[in-house]
C-alpha cells in the first residue's frame, strides 16, 4: 500500500468516526463501529514493521 492509500484510508476512518458520533439510529453506530474497527485492523496490519511501501508514491 502507497502512503497515499494511507492517507486516504486514515481521512475515510476520519469521516466514519464522525458519522458514528453524530447518528442516533444505534444500529446505524453499531455498524458504523464495526466498519471503523475493521478499517483501523486493515491499516494496522499494513503498517507493520518489515512492511515497505512503494517506491515513488
């Protein structure tokens, strides 16, 4: 993964969060948690140690 995917996936964990504060429906948060934690592991697990990233991105 590009660090520009990085930051585009970090800005889209972004914007979920803010949807999930501002819902009232508490399956819609619910849902929204789940997408957030599942987005968050993804970054998580590109980003370990030993993990290079492309070259010129």
């Amino acid at each position: 993964m590009t660090e520009r995917q990085f930051r585009e996936l970090e800005t889209e964990i972004a914007r979920y969060r803010i949807l999930e504060r501002e819902v009232t429906d508490p399956l819609a948060a619910c849902l929204l948690h789940v997408i957030i934690s599942e987005l968050e592991a993804d970054l998580q697990k590109d980003r370990e140690p030993g993990q290079q990233l492309c070259p010129g991105d």
